[in-house]
C-alpha cells in the first residue's frame, strides 16, 4: 500500500550541468548514480531525490521539497558560505530574521536552485 512506501522527490532541471554544479558545489549534495538521463542524490537516513531534466524546471511558484533539519540556522549559514542566495517573503503571522521565518511551529529558510526551483530547510520548534 502507497501508506508504507517512501516517497522519492522529483526536482525538474531545465540544464543538467548547471544544476548539477548547483546542488553538488553549493547544496553539497553527493551523486549516487546517473539514472535515466538524471542523477540519484543520497540525502540523510537512507532518503533520496532524483533530478532529471524537464521543459517545467523551476515553474512552480510553491516549495518543490523540504530538508527537515535540527539546526536551520546552522545550515542557512553553511548554505549562505558557498554562495546561496535565500529568498524573503511577506507572510502573516510570519517573522522573518538572518533569511528565517519563524512561526507555525517551524523556523524555515527558502532559497532557488539554478533552474529557479524553491527549496527550503526547515526545523520544528
């Protein structure tokens, strides 16, 4: 049943290259394989993403996926030394502070890949 299988996170890229310097440089993501024109990248506790190329690349304007982690500002300031860029935005409710939002029970940072695809981190309070 689809209630006990992992779900695997597709990211669109628009140029292979370009985003594969992006998520290995600056995300610090490690390829485990090339797999039907894309790339396997391993994440934490056996989880994994799949980015393969795509004409959709970066047209979503919501959150493509989102690293669950236990220090947010530890990984806004490690992202934010190799070169990433994080996005503000105006919610209400929301405080932003350093590229972090806080409120809803989460403290959460977005930035874009190189093919304008939203990212987040995001640890829970």
């Amino acid at each position: 049943m689809l209630k006990d299988t992992p779900i695997i996170p597709y990211i669109p890229v628009a140029d292979m290259v370009r985003a594969r310097k992006f998520y290995e440089a600056k995300v610090g993501l490690v390829p485990r394989e090339e797999y039907a024109g894309g790339v396997i990248y391993e994440c934490g506790q056996g989880s994994w993403v799949f980015m393969y190329p795509s004409p959709g690349a970066g047209t979503s304007k919501a959150s493509t996926l989102f690293w669950s982690v236990k220090d947010v500002a530890a990984e806004v300031a490690q992202l934010k030394s190799r070169g990433v860029t994080f996005e503000h935005y105006d919610m209400p409710g929301i405080k932003m502070e350093n590229s972090i939002a806080s409120g809803g029970g989460a403290k959460t940072a977005w930035f874009k890949d190189s093919e304008g695809n939203i990212l987040a981190i995001s640890q829970r309070v």
